[in-house]
C-alpha cells in the first residue's frame, strides 16, 4: 500500500507539473498582421488581433471582424510582451500573414527586427512583408476590407495574387529577405502599400455596409533596400521591368500601341529569365535574356493579327515595351538608387568567384557602372477564342 | 545459453538509424558553418571514408566472433589497460545517453514550447528509453525495423515536400575555397554519424543469426543513414543558403517550416522532429544497451536488467547538468566531442587492429 | 521447472478429495455408495431391472435425467427389452456390453471416479450385479441452439453459419470444410471443478509441431477450478500476460477457423462457448477478415487499408485533437483556427476535459447498448445522438468540433474487424489522450514509440506479434497491409507452418498461364 | 518552482526504487547490481540536490574538456571557418 502510495504521488507530481506549455484556442489572442513603426522613443507595434465571434457565422455580433492594438517602447520583444498588461489573452504569433514596417522604420534599417523575428519560437516563416508607403504601418493595419472581413489576410491573399496575376509585386518571405540583406551581391526590394484615397473613414464597420468612396489598401510600387535600408521606390513601371529580369512573373497583362489611339493587349503566360556574364579587361558584364510567351487578350481597332507580316509586327511591339521597363528599372537601380536589387552580383559571384573577391567590397559602385544588355524574345501562342477581330472587314 | 540473436535486416536497421539519428538534425549547422556552400561536398567525403572505416569495423570484428566489443579490448590489450579503455568506453556511452535527452529536451523547448521545463520532457523520453532497454535487444531491434521505415519514410516526405522551396543558387559557386573546407566539415559529420557505430560493436558479431552476410548489412544500413544525413544538409543549403543555415540551430526543423504546397501540406514541419526523434530513439536505446552491457560484462553482473532503473534516473538528473546551456554545448561539441569520439570511435579500434596483426605475426612466427 | 512439480502435487489433492476405489461386485451397495456420494440429488435417476426373475440377472442403469435425451433413453430400453431372451445368466455383463458396443460409443471402467465422470458427461452407466465393471453408454442430450448466423461477427459475401455452444457440432461445421484425414483432433479436459472439454484441432504437416506442443504443454499447465469460456484458456497460456492485445484470434465463424487451420494455425475449441480460438495469431490477422478472400483482390485490400486507417483513427485522433488545440496552434490552418476558435467561444471545459468527458459518456453508451434489452436499443441510441450531439453543443456546454471528433473515432472503432481488438485499441487511446494533454504531439510521439516497442515485444506462443512486418520477412507481406490475389500467394504466413510450406501447386509457376486466356 | 518539482520527482523515484528494486538484490545476493544502483541512485539524488540548493556539482562534460585542452589550438585551426 505505501509502494502505491508513492507511485501515486510521483506520477501526480509529474502530471500536476505538466501542461505548461498549454493554451486553449479561445485564450489565444490571434495576431493576424503586425505593423512596425519608428517612433521617437522607439517602436510602435501594431497587432491586427483576430475576434472570433465576429468572424464565427453562427453569433451575430455588431463587432468588427480584428482588433487592432498598438504599443510604443523601445524594445520589439518588450512591446509585444507589453500588450498582456492590457489584453486579457497572450498574443500568439505563429499565424502572423503579414509584417508591414512603416516607411520611416523601413529607412531607418529593419535588420534588428527581422533578427527577433527568426530567434522568437512563436514566428514561423511563412509571413510575407511590406511597406507603408508615404504613411504608417499602423495606419494600413487599422483599414477594414471588404469581403475578406480580415484585413491581414486580405493582404497575404492579395499580395500572392497580384504577384502571379498582375507582375509588380514580389512576396518576399523571412528567408530570402534575410539572404538577400547578408548576400554581398544582391539587395532586397520589397512591395509597396498605399491607402487609397477616398472620403469615408475606413476603421469602423460601416465602411462594410457602404458600396463605394471609402478608403482602401492598393500594392503600389516596390521599395528598394540597400542592406537593410530604404532608399527608394521603383515605379509601377519599373517593378514591372525588376519583376521580369528577376524572372517572378508567371501572368501578366500588357498593351501596346499599334497606332495612336489603337492598342493591342497581350496576355503574357509564361516567362523565363537567363543570366549570362562575360568578362572583358577585367570588367564583367551581362546579358539578361527574358523570353516571353504570350496570348493576344484583346485587339482594337480594324488590325488583321492573323495576316503574317504582322505577326513580327505585333511580337516587337512587345519586345519593345517590354525593353523599355526593364531599361527603366536598371537605370532607376543604377543612377538613382545605386542598389543592385536584381542579384547580379550573385551571378557574377557564381561565375567568377575570383573577380568577384576583389569587387566584391566596391561592389555598389561597380553595379552603378555595369554593362548590361537585355534581349526580350516574344513567342506568340494563342490568340484567344477568336482568331481575328469580329469587326475586321473580309475583302471578298 | 540464452543469447539473444537479431536478424541482417535488424542489424541494417540498427546501423541506419544510429547513423541517421545522430547527425540529421544537429550537424547541418556545424558543418554549413565551417565549409559553406560545400558542406554537402563533405557529407559526401564523409560518406565514403565512413564505410572504408565500417569496413575496417567489420574486419576487426569478424576476428573475434564471438565476443563483444568490450571482450575484444580485454583480450587484446591486457586485463589493466583494456579495463581502463571499458571504463573510458562506458563513459561515453552513459554520457551520451544523457546527452540525447539533453537534445530532445533542448529541441522542444527551443522550437515549440519553451515554457515547459526540460527535466519534464525529458522525463518521458527517458521512462520510453528505460522500458526499451528493458523489453531487450531482440524486441528493440525489431522495433527498430518499425522505427527506421517510418522515420525515413517522413523525413523522405518532408524533403521532397520542401523541394519547390530550393534554389539552385545556393549552391552556387561550388567548391569557392577549394576542397580543404569540405574535408573539414566531414570530420564534424562523422564524429557524429561514422564513428559513433562503434556501439554497434557490442552486438556487432555475436548476436546476429548469420555473421557472414552481416557484414554487408551494417554497411548498406550506413550508407543509407549516410544517405538520409546528406539529404538533409543538402537540401538545408539547397532551401535556406549556407548563412542562415550555419546559423540556425536545428537547420532541418527550419527547413521543414518552409513547406507549403496548398493547403493540405502546410504547417507539418512536426514530421521532421517525428522522424528525428524516432532515430534518435534508436541512437539511444543502443547508447544505453551498449553501457549496460558493458558494465555488466566488467563488473560481472548477473541481471543486468535490475540496474536500468536507477541508471535511467541517474541519467535524467544527468541530462539536467550535461550541458549548462547551448552556448556551453557547442563549444562542447567542437572542443569535447569530436576528440573523444574520435579517441574511442577511430584511434581505439585502429590501436586494437595493430595490436592483433602483432600478436598473430608473433604467434604466427611460434607456431 | 517449477510446474510439473506443481501438478503432480495438484493431482494428490485431487486423489485425496476423491479416494481411489473400485466398484464392488455387489450391486446394492455399488448403488449405495453411489448415492450417498451424490446425496439428494433428485436428477439422479436409478433404474434396477431383472430379467425373468433371476437374482443373477439384476443390474441397474443409472443416468442423470437433465443430461440425458429421452429419446436415446426410450430406444435404449427398447432394445434391451429384445434382447431378454438371449441373456444367459452368468453372462450378463458382457452379453449387455457386447451388444451397446456395437451400436453406441461404449466405454468401460471399473473405478468410481471414472464412472462419476461418465455420468456427469451426459451417459447412461449400465452396473450388473455380480461384476466389477460398469459400463457406460453415449445417451447425452445434444440438444442446443441450432447454428444460426454469427452475432457478432456478420459478413455479406460467405458462409453464414456460427458456431454453438456444443462442442461436437462446432468440431463438425470445421470438419465438413477441411476433408481430410490429417486433420487431427485431440481432447483435453481442464478445470479441476468444471471438468471442461477442450480440444485442439490442427492439420498435420502444415502446423509446426513446436506450435503445437508448446500449445499443449502450456493447456496442461492450467491449473483453476473452472473453465467457461476460451478467453479463460487465453488469459491462462498468454505469452505476455499484461499485455492488453489480443494473442489469440477468437472466431465463431468455422470458414475463418478452417483459413486458419490451413495457415497453420491451431484451433483450440472450448466446450460451451461459440468462439473458437486460434493461434498463433499476428497482429495483422486481427485485422484481416474472412470476407477479404471472398471479394476482389483490390476492393478488399482497399478495404484493408480502410482497416489500418480507422486502427489510427481510433487511436490517434482525440489525442491529436488535444495536442494540437492546446499545445501547437502553429499547426492548424489559419481558417481552420479561426473556426475552432469561434466555436470554441464560452465553452467552460478544456479541450482535454471536453474530450474526456466525452469519450467515457461514449464509452458508457456503447456498454449500456450492449448491456441493455433489445427493444430499448433505439431508443438510447436517440438519446445518445441528441444529447450528445446536439443539446450539448447547442447549450455551449462543449463545442461542435470535439463531438465530430468523438464520433469519429467511435464509428472507425467498430470497423476494426475484431472486437478484442477494438477494445484494446480504445483502451490504449486513452493513454494517449493522457499523454497529449500532458505535453503536446511530443507526449503522442513517445507513446507511440512506446506502443510500438510494446507490439514488437510481445509474441503468440513464440512467434513474435509484428511478424512479418518486423522481424520484415522477404515475401511475407502479401497478406498483410494488402491482399494479394490467391494464386500469388504460393506460401503459408512465415514462422507458423510446419513441413508443408506452399499452397499453391509447384506446377502452376511452371505452367503456361497464358493458355487460360486464349479461350476469350 | 521547476527545480524543486524535479528535485521532488527525483526523490520520489529513489523512493519507488529503494522499495521495490533494492531489497530484492539484496535477497538475491546480487551484490554488484546492488552496488551501481546505489551508486546511481546517490549521484541522482545529489545532482537533484545542488539543484534546489544552488551548489554545483562537477559537470562530466567539463572533464571531457579538461582531458583535450592540450588539443584545443589544433582543433581550432581545424575546425573553425575556412
């Protein structure tokens, strides 16, 4: 009987000192999105806070889907631990879909930040980031978005879709940031978000009931680091042309002009990009080949697509406008920004790993200085579910 | 004469998953650390030398079929100084098997609940330790079998998984600081996947049912944990670049948080630490039969088995103080670690293989 | 060494409580002694006759009237009465015994015990005056259930006849499927007060005869009063006896005791229960059923793979459930989370309380609808399904999720083909939830690490538990995880048979098999 | 808190063994068995001790450490980067 005795006591001792880790669901305030601004004494961390009841279908509530929740201090993993001094629940980290640093925080360097993000247990690494451009993390984060009631999300989805779909965006994850910030040859760029204009406020619930003129969340432009640091925006253009010579676009749409007023629309299906470096007395330099496989989404105008002289017609339109933005965006990166956002330097790394040892320290200089070539190719596949245009007149 | 016999098949599995538990999850960082981009250069180096040196195992031990590993160095090097090696030999065999708690321990409260105290976790992990040695070596080997196919199953799975995530610049340029680096980092990879075999010694020869084939076996189960080892450094450097490799600690873990194929395989990188953990468990069953036995071979114990309980205790309040911190433990590892293995592991059976051509030359040359 | 010593010292007991004597030549003390021993026992019926009123020719029939068929009684009389006039006087014994033995199951004795036996086995005892030696005559009431369809183990496709209680019809419904002169039948009888019959049934060659001298060895190393059913005999010979997974394979249906005996297995039959028994059993003959080999290859092997599922359904999902919502929401899925999270709102238990909870009311409303009549079966199970399905969830007392999650495992619990099986399943899903409450998938990990060094320890008379999955046996998995189809299973399960190893024919390797198909 | 949980759990499992396990070794006679339990069981205890009471015992680690000092400049030149 004492033997059991014992027995008893050791295993309670055991289970009663279990269960540290252990939270239910409903105790965990769920951070959905976390903006990060510099502030005077600091930071300022905005947590985008999931309410449950609002979202859950069953309960109607008059609640707002999130709860936003914002604390200034001096120190990230201090501030984040601050909030359950006011909240009732632990925030919990681990669905984090978004990290949106504010434009100041984005120009004063992020390096500190991402370092807590990679050590802390509770990040996973599967969030995307963003900039508030011209404004506040806090200020995008407070922004209620119509049928994705969760802003956070609404963003991760948005920001997946505009990359695949319209081609100047890049989700950008904690690892290749990181890589990108330690890599010597390569600096990283990412999105840009702007608050659309509009006369109704957007942080309370009305906005859903409203159908148009309220404020709203838009990708814009691509923020270019150098290290750790913002230096500069990329126009939409421009993102464009980064997004081709870094070879992120999967779809995108395009049109040219065939004559004034006319214009011919190109879906692009696929592209490829391939790198090629050379050296010559000591100098390297490259040669971005893209090639590009496109449908014809739409023709204006009386222009017979199907006719074969015009064919080439049509494919160097697009070569020419595709040139253009990847031009814009290297000379943007080499003249203003002097930030080599499109891992050239990687490239001559891999290639020339002994060139690149003696450059490798002047290395934004001689990226501002650096011979590069572009060669667009344009392979035509479909031309839709008409061949030419409905109205083009028959000759009989 | 009630000896326990385990089959090839349990022998290759034995050798596989000492091989894959010691290494997947914590050498990747070390290894990154010292020769970059190339480190998987040298989990090739490494894979090769280390089955020439199973090989040279094998012959040691295929001379002395019926004895133990611990017989074996009393017989060749003398009862006082082959005492002395036994001694050293249980220490490390007692010192590592509460090293592999410290790791799980470690691990968990590192990555996923870091509130939990470790002597909790690895309170259980060693209560399942303790009932594996007791339940014997046929049934664990058995298990083993079990245990290895699930373990590469999952880890397989989760590399192929995580596949989408690689980038073939990260490999890029290869060999940048020639092929010193990658030597290197393979001793680091040995000292925990090659060398720690030597416990396989003490069942090596004398409990397998049919010692020709044998041989064979715990080099195809080597070469396959050599394998599983490669393809996780490979794929760390492949998926996250050697920077952020070097400096995480559980490279493989991270690796694994990067799977995302829609949305059925996502967040699962728990089948990387289920697979580690199932290897581990291998490791350290072996580790603490490998003591047992050894003592019980030394100080002639009759049940062994009477002994497992307070030496499992003994090994949980180990696991408490091995290692202060992990600052502590990987300079501990470069330090302490690769020398000792590397004494016991290669110099000790290279001493005994010396030995015995002298002995037989000089027997030879009586007879 | 410890147990034959042990029996010889039970026999003395035995002795002891039953003195060795030999019947007397005088009848009416014979039949004095007989009673008293019996005392008032009003079933006992003892008839003394005489033959043309000659005192030599007085003997007595002694039956126990419960046992008996009337009918054998009414016959048996009948015939003696024809035979009154070729009864001599000095030879009455022989001439009564000549004539049953040959037209009955005779037997002969002159001891007390033995005639006791006999009369308590259901059989007339013939005494005649003047001589030492009984003998007795089979007149036992084989009436019973008639064989019905199984209760518990139900196919669609096969044989629907279950065994019964009755010893003789069940060896009966095994010997018409297996026709054959090696397969052999030996009785045994254990239980020291209850004196049950036992046999065991194999086939020559095919079983190993380790097997089924281990078998033996260890039946006869039973020592208890009384034997009711097979699993007392299971408890009793168990290799590992703490171990809650079954090692024999009970069935009541003879087709799967007939596959069994042709793996090689032994077949122990239990006088009085309709389960037979067979063993060695592995663990994946657990969840093997019989009408796997009487549907298509594929479908069934689909079937068992369902099988397997619903094995770490039952096991797994309410421990996973726990680990996940309390210990690693980093793993649930965002939208997943959000909707736990809603659901979850103002429940007062945890999620570990709230499964326990309601896995033991499962629990209790499984027992209570074996327990309970027939016809308030529907009734509880309404009550059952509402209470717990709906008012509980809608009163917010727990959440919808975790009710999913129960039932879940409660449905997969029962398409595990054996229920000794599903017991211990369910049983060890417990320790898991347990094990996840407490820490996590990391406590779940150990468990099953544990559970798996658990199965590869134990062992059915000798032949390890996971055979063939570990020890991994070249070629023995066709009939395990998959079934293949017949003809490709050229061999009997490893480690179980004896000397004869194929089932199917050397010569259909040699031959041309593609002749059968030029027919088409 | 956690340190005296453990040094609680560690003094209860001497307990458990010093009840069940020991006095069975010693009537069998099996001496040597009974010697590394004790030994086991007393290192355990004392670890779970210099736990609570915040007194430090010798670390095996650090030996290991002690007995390859004199390596230790070759296996930096071996082993750190590059």
């Amino acid at each position: 009987m004492k033997l059991n005795g014992i027995i008893g006591l050791s295993i309670t001792l055991l289970i009663l000192s279990g269960c540290w880790n252990s939270r239910e669901i409903n105790e965990l305030s769920i951070s959905i999105a976390i903006g990060i601004d510099k502030t005077e004494r600091g930071y300022r961390i905005t947590h985008q806070i999931l309410n449950p009841k609002a979202i859950s279908t069953k309960i109607y509530t008059n609640e707002t889907p999130i709860i936003l929740f914002s604390e200034e201090g001096e120190n990230v993993f201090s501030i984040i631990r601050q909030n359950t001094a006011e909240f009732p629940r632990k925030i919990y980290n681990s669905h984090v879909r978004m990290v949106v640093f504010g434009e100041d925080m984005a120009r004063n360097g992020i390096q500190d930040v991402l370092d807590f993000l990679l050590r802390d247990h509770e990040f996973r690494t599967d969030f995307y980031f963003a900039i508030a451009k011209g404004t506040t993390a806090s200020e995008v984060l407070s922004i209620l978005t119509p049928l994705e009631f969760i802003p956070g999300i609404r963003l991760y989805n948005s920001l997946e879709n505009s990359e695949s779909y319209l081609g100047i965006t890049q989700s950008v994850d904690i690892l290749d940031l990181v890589q990108c910030i330690i890599s010597d040859g390569k600096n990283p760029a990412l999105p840009g978000i702007e608050i659309t204009t509009g006369e109704k406020g957007s942080d309370t619930l009305d906005v859903l009931t409203t159908v148009s003129g309220k404020k709203g969340l838009k990708y814009i432009d691509m923020g270019v680091f150098k290290d750790d640091k913002l230096i500069g925006w990329l126009s939409e253009d421009e993102s464009k042309g980064f997004n081709y010579i870094v070879g992120n676009v999967k779809n995108n749409i395009e049109y040219t002009h065939y004559n004034e007023k006319d214009q011919i629309t190109y879906e692009i299906i696929d592209s490829a990009k391939k790198i090629t470096t050379s050296v010559v007395n000591q100098k390297p330099s490259l040669l971005v080949e893209i090639r590009v496989k496109a449908n014809i989404g739409a023709v204006d105008g009386y222009f017979d697509i199907m006719k074969k002289e015009n064919e080439s017609m049509v494919v160097n339109l697009l070569e020419n406008r595709l040139q253009e933005f990847c031009e814009s965006a290297l000379r943007k990166a080499q003249t203003e920004l002097h930030s080599d956002i499109f891992g050239f330097g990687e490239v001559i790394h891999v290639k020339y790993p002994k060139l690149w040892k003696e450059i490798k320290s002047n290395w934004s200089v001689e990226f501002s200085r650096l011979p590069v070539e572009f060669d667009v190719t344009v392979e035509l596949n479909k031309t839709g579910e008409i061949s030419k245009s409905v109205f083009t007149k028959e000759e009989s | 004469m009630n000896k326990k016999i385990i089959t090839n098949k349990q022998l290759f599995s034995l050798a596989a998953g000492g091989s894959i538990g010691g290494s997947v999850l914590v050498s990747a960082p070390l290894m990154a650390g010292i020769a970059k981009q190339d480190a998987w250069i040298g989990a090739l180096i490494a894979l090769i030398y280390g089955a020439c040196y199973i090989f040279m195992l094998t012959c040691l031990s295929s001379q002395f079929p019926n004895m133990n590993f611990v017989e074996i160095i009393q017989t060749l090097l003398g009862k006082w100084l082959g005492s002395a090696f036994c001694v050293y030999y249980i220490f490390l065999c007692i010192l590592l098997s509460a090293h592999i708690p410290w790791y799980v321990g470690d691990f968990l409260t590192t990555m996923v609940m870091p509130e939990t105290p470790q002597y909790f976790v690895n309170a259980i992990y060693i209560i399942a330790l303790a009932i594996g040695v007791s339940y014997g070596l046929e049934a664990f080997a058995r298990a083993s079998e079990i245990f290895l196919k699930a373990g590469s199953f999952l880890f397989i799975l989760a590399m192929v998984l995580v596949l989408p995530n690689a980038h073939i610049g990260n490999l890029q340029p290869i060999l940048e600081n020639g092929i010193l680096p990658p030597l290197k980092s393979s001793v680091v990879l040995s000292s925990f996947s090659t060398f720690t075999l030597i416990i396989l010694l003490m069942i090596y020869p004398s409990n397998i049912n049919e010692p020709k084939k044998a041989s064979k076996e715990f080099v195809k189960g080597y070469i396959w944990g050599g394998f599983i080892s490669f393809t996780s450094i490979f794929l760390s450097i492949l998926v996250l670049g050697w920077n952020i490799t070097s400096k995480s600690r559980y490279a493989a873990y991270i690796l694994a948080n990067e799977i995302e194929i829609g949305v059925i395989f996502a967040r699962i990188e728990f089948i990387v630490f289920a697979s580690w953990i199932l290897t581990q468990f291998v490791v350290n069953v072996l580790y603490f039969y490998a003591g047992i036995s050894s003592l019980a071979h030394l100080l002639k114990l009759k049940q062994s088995g009477k002994v497992i309980l307070p030496l499992s205790l003994f090994l949980l309040a180990l696991a408490e103080i091995i290692f202060p911190g992990n600052i502590y433990q990987e300079n501990w590892i470069v330090f302490g670690w690769v020398p000792f293995i590397i004494t016991l592991g290669l110099v000790l059976p290279l001493c005994l293989f010396i030995v015995y051509w002298i002995k037989r030359l000089v027997s030879g040359k009586q007879v | 060494m410890k147990t034959p010593r042990k029996i010889t010292q039970a026999k003395k007991r035995q002795q002891a409580s039953f003195p060795e004597s030999n019947l007397g030549s005088d009848l009416f003390a014979n039949l004095t002694r007989i009673k008293t021993d019996f005392g008032q026992n009003n079933d006992l019926v003892v008839n003394v006759l005489q033959w043309d009123d000659n005192p030599a020719c007085i003997y007595a029939v002694l039956y126990l009237i419960s046992f008996t068929n009337k009918d054998t009684i009414n016959s048996l009389s009948d015939e003696i009465d024809s035979l009154k006039n070729k009864v001599s006087t000095k030879e009455t014994y022989s001439t009564l015994r000549d004539f049953f033995s040959g037209i009955r199951v005779c037997k002969e004795g002159s001891k007390l015990m033995d005639l006791y036996a006999e009369l308590l086995s259901g059989n007339m005892v013939f005494l005649v005056n003047g001589s030492e030696r009984y003998f007795s005559v089979l007149a036992e009431n084989t009436e019973g259930r008639a064989v019905e369809e199984p209760s518990a183990q139900t196919v669609i496709r096969g044989p629907k006849d279950g065994f019964t209680e009755n010893l003789n019809q069940n060896i009966f419904l095994v010997r018409k499927r297996i026709k054959n002169t090696s397969l052999k039948l030996e009785n045994l009888s254990v239980g020291k007060l209850t004196k049950t019959a036992i046999s065991l049934m194999y086939i020559k060659g095919i079983a190993k005869e380790s097997i089924i001298q281990e078998i033996r060895d260890r039946i006869n190393r039973i020592e208890i009063d009384s034997i009711l059913e097979g699993a007392y005999i299971e408890e009793w010979i168990k290799d590992d006896r703490y171990s809650i997974f079954p090692v024999f394979l009970s069935s009541e249906k003879p087709d799967s005791v007939a596959a069994a005996l042709t793996e090689g297995k032994v077949a122990i039959f239990t006088d009085g229960t309709p389960y037979v028994l067979s063993a060695p059993a592995v663990m994946v003959d657990f969840f093997h059923s019989s009408e796997d080999y009487y549907h298509h290859f594929i479908i069934s092997s689909l079937m068992r793979i369902l099988r397997y599922m619903a094995f770490f359904i039952t096991l797994l999902t309410p421990a996973l459930y726990i680990g996940i919502t309390t210990f690693h929401h980093e793993m649930i899925p965002t939208q997943l989370l959000i909707s736990i999270a809603a659901q979850r709102e103002g429940v007062p238990f945890s999620t570990f309380l709230e499964g326990l909870i309601l896995e033991v009311t499962f629990e209790v409303l499984r027992e209570a609808g074996v327990r309970m009549p027939r016809a308030i079966g529907p009734a509880i199970s309404i009550v059952g399904a509402l209470v717990l399905g709906q008012a509980a969830v809608d009163a917010g007392i727990f959440s919808a999720a975790i009710v999913i999650v129960v039932s879940i495992t409660a449905i997969s619990s029962f398409s595990i083909p054996n229920y000794e099986m599903s017991n211990a399943i369910r049983t060890a899903r417990f320790v898991f939830m347990v094990l996840a409450g407490l820490i996590g998938l990391y406590g779940i990990f150990v468990g099953l690490i544990v559970l798996t060094l658990h199965l590869c320890k134990i062992k059915s008379i000798g032949i390890p538990y996971m055979t063939p999955i570990a020890p991994h046996i070249k070629g023995g998995n066709k009939d395990t995880f998959f079934r293949f189809p017949l003809w490709s299973m050229k061999k009997r399960p490893y480690g179980i048979h004896g000397i004869d190893e194929r089932r199917v024919a050397d010569e259909y390797d040699k031959q041309d098999k593609t002749k059968d198909q030029e027919f088409r | 808190m956690k340190n005296t949980l453990f040094f609680l759990f560690v003094t209860a499992t001497t307990l458990i063994i010093c009840v069940t396990v020991i006095p069975n070794l010693l009537k069998k006679r099996l001496y040597p068995e009974f010697w590394v339990s004790i030994v086991a069981l007393g290192l355990s205890l004392l670890i779970s001790f210099s736990k609570v009471f915040d007194f430090s015992v010798p670390n095996p680690s650090d030996l290991i450490l002690w007995i390859y000092s004199p390596l230790k400049g070759l296996i930096q030149g071996l082993l750190k980067q590059g």
